[in-house]
C-alpha cells in the first residue's frame, strides 16, 4: 500500500486525482481513498510512533512464547 498526499487545489494535484480516479475504473488494484484529515492525523503519528499497538505487542510476545518451546 502506497499514500500519496495530493493538494488538490493545484492543476498537478487535479491531474493526478483525474488520473488515478480514470486508472481505478480500468484497472483493478487501484483504490482512492478520501481520508479525513483527523484520520490522516493519526495514520502519521502513529506511523511515527516508536511504540508498538496492543495487536503488535501481542503477537511481538506470542512469538517469543513460540521460541521459548
């Protein structure tokens, strides 16, 4: 999966908008996404957070258990 932040407010972001939506009907694989800015928000903090989600640390200390056998 790839995010592109697009302003589309300019002629490059409109072009690129019109591009991916026409390549999306076409072709399978390509979906468009309309975030929301407050969940843009948190897709980048915690992108960049060092700390693991409870799912991440579950599975981080399910697979250590797996080890220990």
């Amino acid at each position: 999966m790839v995010t592109i932040k697009v302003n589309e407010k300019t002629k490059a972001g409109k072009a690129l908008i019109a591009t991916a939506k026409a390549m999306a009907q076409k072709y399978s694989g390509i979906d468009i996404i309309e975030a929301d800015q407050v969940l843009l928000e948190k897709m980048k903090t915690n992108h960049n957070s060092d700390f693991l989600s409870e799912r991440e640390q579950s599975d981080f200390l399910n697979e250590l258990e797996k080890l220990s056998e």
